[in-house]
C-alpha cells in the first residue's frame, strides 16, 4: 500500500536532470537537492523519486486500489560530468541545503578554515623536523610522524588543564579564544622550529611548546560548538560539524604533503625553516582572523549587546548577528560605546550600589528589575542578579543608553556623588525603555539572537 502522505527521506545531492525510462512518465525530472526527496504527482498513477549517493529510483503505483503493486525503474542521469562532480563535492563537504541551511558568511569562514588547516598543517611538518634535528635524530618524514604523537603527551595534559577552566569566557567571546588557540598553536610550533639552535635544551623548549599546543587544542574544541550554531539554520548542527571536519581533514592532508616537500627541499636546513614558518604563520593566522570575522555569533555578550543597543538608539533597526560579524573587536580590547550608554558588566555588588544602605532604594527606583546600574562620570557600571537574563541585561543597556541620552540633550553635566541622574532623567528614561524595549527584544529574536542568555564571560552574578 502506497500512502501519498508519505514521503521517505534520502540522502539528497545537488539538483538533478533526470530522464525516466518507463512508459507514460516525462521525460525529465528535476530533483531539488534541499528537499531531497520530492513526490511527482501524476494522476491516475502515483509516483515519486528517492535520490540517493548514487541511485536514483522511480517509484510509481499505476492503480488507485490500495493494493496495488510498486513497479521501480532506475533513472538515468544525465547532467554533465563537471556538475556531477559538483555536487557530489557539495554533499561531501557542505551541510545539507547549502546555502540555505546556514547563515550568511559560512562559504568565507569554509574557505579560509581550508587555508588555516592547510598552512596548520604544513607547519607542524617543518616543527617536528626540527625536534627531530635538535634531538640528534635523521629528520625524516617517517620519524616526524612517528615523534610527533610521543611528544604530545606529558607537558600537553597539563596545557590542556590550563584552559579547561576557561569555559565560561570561551562562551562569551568565542571568536577571541579561537584566534588565542592559532596564536598559542603558532607559538609551540615557532619553538619547535627553533629548537636546532638550542640543542642543549631540548627538553625545555619541547615541553613549553607542547604546553602552548595543549593550550591551544582545547580552546580550539571549546569553541567549535559555539561558531557552528552561528551558522546552523535548520537544526543541522551535527551536519555542520561533519562536513566542517571534512573540510579539516581534506585540507590537514593536503598541507601535510606540502609540508613534506618544504622539509625536503626549501626548508631541509634550519635557515630554510626560519623563513619559511614565519610565512607559513602569517597565512595562519590571518586565515583564522578572517574565518572568526565571517562567522555571525548569535549569543550575547557584553560586546555585541552594546553594539545592538547603539544601532537600535542610532536607527530603530535591530541588527543581525550578520551585520555585527565585521564590527566586532577580535584583538584589541573593547571599548565602551557612548551611544549605548559606555556601560561596563561588573560583579560585586558593592561596586554597583556604592553603600550597603542604598540598596533597598535602588530596588525600589528600579522596580525590582534583576540588574541595578550606578551612573557614573566616564562609565555606567550593570550589575546583574544571579536570575538575569539575556532580556534583562538588553533592557538594563537600553535604560543607560536613554539615561545618556536624555542627559545630554537636558544639558545635564554634573552626576550626584552617589552615582544617581535627576529624578526627571531617569524617570523619562524608564518610560523610553518601556517604550521601546518590547520592540528591541521582538526584533533581536526574529533575527536569531538567544535571548535567554547573557554570557559576561567571569560565570559570576550577584543576589540581592
């Protein structure tokens, strides 16, 4: 019995011209990739396609009875050689529905991901040559590969529990411990390169460079999850993740033969080395650099909600997590932005309210909210209560941010010494993010930001 309700899920490609050898049916058919998996109505008869890898099968039921009986007939495909090359490389390395499945900027951040495993790669080969050389040993390709899994252990354990404390903070600002995990990476292997000219210290200098790689590796696992649900649109994380190391990997092997032949040829003495790993470095790291950049992070931070709150104060539009990629601060630290109030996330509650005695009338002029700010000449300092959320702290930036505002334009310059506004600034101001609040926060989850969450990195809240 054949139910068209029904429809039975295959592993899809890219679209596909198709032409039918069964009598009475078209010619051709077109497949789309994305959905995978289409029925083809045709009265009287019943019939669909299921596409798979390398099957492509028509199925068809000639009698409305239920009892009828299936008749399936292999399609041949005829598209052209270079598109079915394209597309099975499509469904190989990309997530299914690309690019519909995933949010802009995931082709830049695939591409230059290749180029960073690539020139990773290729340096890790001329590194572990150079351990070899230090250590006396032939430096051949053979042993590289073979010392370089001895040398992992010991000294990398402990780098790797040197960072796995940093969890919270690689949450909150994930695209900065990516590019401290290249950094760390590229530093372990700098000292590997120029571990020849210190034979004397081979042990030291093999142990620090196997501390900065345990560093790195697990600031580079940390982070991987937070990047690949920036770009998972359709729930397909884990189709992401898999095509992602599949891009890693095609890439590792690639940069690994390169490697070989650098070790080989151009950089076989340790003069060729020094040239060459700096250059190899620089593609590192900028690759890495660029690939953050692309990857629109969905999850607020101190960062990204003053940048939301300055754009929706300058224009009323909320801003994608697309539009934010490129503005944000990957390396220099972050500056307070004055159109959203210069507020800083602080933790102790001390610091907020000034003296203990002024708690209760700062819960009440804030009408019990779950964050309490303290005005101050050159910041606004936020302190957020243990049960705040990603909501709270957006309404308690867009309250600084209209304080600011309304300051400025009433022409009021002196702050109390106690850190509070006039009672018209801020009572104008709690009436502006009243206002405007519920239009911010509908616009913020329209777009995909999580704002259930705010994530300030230090896992530390007060409770009051």
């Amino acid at each position: 019995m054949v139910d068209d309700a029904v429809v039975m899920r295959a592993k899809p490609e890219g679209d596909l011209l198709l032409s039918s050898s069964s009598p009475g049916s078209s010619s051709q058919e077109v497949v789309s990739r994305r959905e995978g998996l289409r029925f083809l109505q045709q009265r009287p008869q019943r019939r669909w396609i299921e596409v798979t890898d390398n099957v492509r099968r028509e199925y068809e039921c000639a009698s409305s009875r239920p009892e009828c009986r299936l008749q399936t007939n292999l399609l041949k495909d005829i598209r052209p050689p270079v598109q079915k090359a394209v597309d099975s490389f499509l469904s190989r390395f990309f997530p299914l529905g690309y690019p519909h499945s995933v949010a802009e900027g995931y082709l830049v951040y695939s591409q230059y991901r290749a180029i960073q495993h690539f020139a990773s790669a290729a340096l890790h080969v001329l590194s572990t040559q150079s351990l070899l050389f230090a250590a006396g040993l032939r430096p051949t390709p053979a042993q590289a590969t073979i010392i370089s899994w001895v040398l992992k252990d010991g000294m990398q354990h402990f780098g790797k529990l040197v960072c796995s404390s940093m969890g919270a903070r690689m949450d909150s600002e994930p695209k900065r411990w990516r590019i401290f995990a290249d950094v760390m990476y590229d530093i372990g292997a700098g000292l590997e390169v120029v571990s020849p000219l210190c034979p004397q210290h081979f042990l030291p200098v093999a142990g620090i460079a196997n501390l900065a790689k345990g560093m790195a590796l697990v600031s580079a696992r940390a982070t991987r999850l937070p990047v690949y649900s920036a770009f998972a649109k359709e729930d397909n994380l884990s189709d992401l993740y898999a095509k992602g190391e599949a891009i890693s990997t095609l890439s590792n092997v690639l940069g690994l033969g390169v490697g070989i032949y650098l070790a080989s040829n151009i950089a076989a003495s340790i003069q060729g080395k020094l040239v060459m790993a700096p250059l190899l470095s620089a593609v590192h790291l900028y690759s890495v650099i660029q690939e953050m950049r692309a990857a629109p992070i969905n999850t607020l931070n101190a960062q990204r909600t003053a940048m939301l709150v300055a754009d929706f104060m300058k224009t009323g539009i909320v801003s994608r997590p697309a539009d934010l990629r490129y503005k944000e601060r990957l390396i220099l630290p972050v500056s307070l932005l004055k159109d959203a109030g210069n507020v800083r996330v602080v933790t102790q509650l001390q610091t907020a309210i000034g003296k203990p005695s002024r708690l209760t009338e700062l819960k009440q002029r804030f009408h019990n909210k779950r964050f309490l700010l303290k005005f101050g000449q050159k910041s606004t300092d936020l302190v957020l209560h243990q049960l705040a959320k990603g909501e709270d702290a957006v309404e308690g930036w867009l309250m600084a941010a209209n304080v600011a505002r309304l300051s400025k334009e009433s022409d009021f310059s002196s702050l109390a010494e106690a850190g509070g506004v006039s009672s018209s600034v801020f009572e104008k101001a709690y009436e502006e993010t009243e206002k405007h609040l519920p239009v911010l926060l509908s616009g913020l989850r329209e777009h995909g930001w999580h704002t259930h969450l705010f994530l300030e990195g230090n896992g530390v809240r007060a409770v009051w």
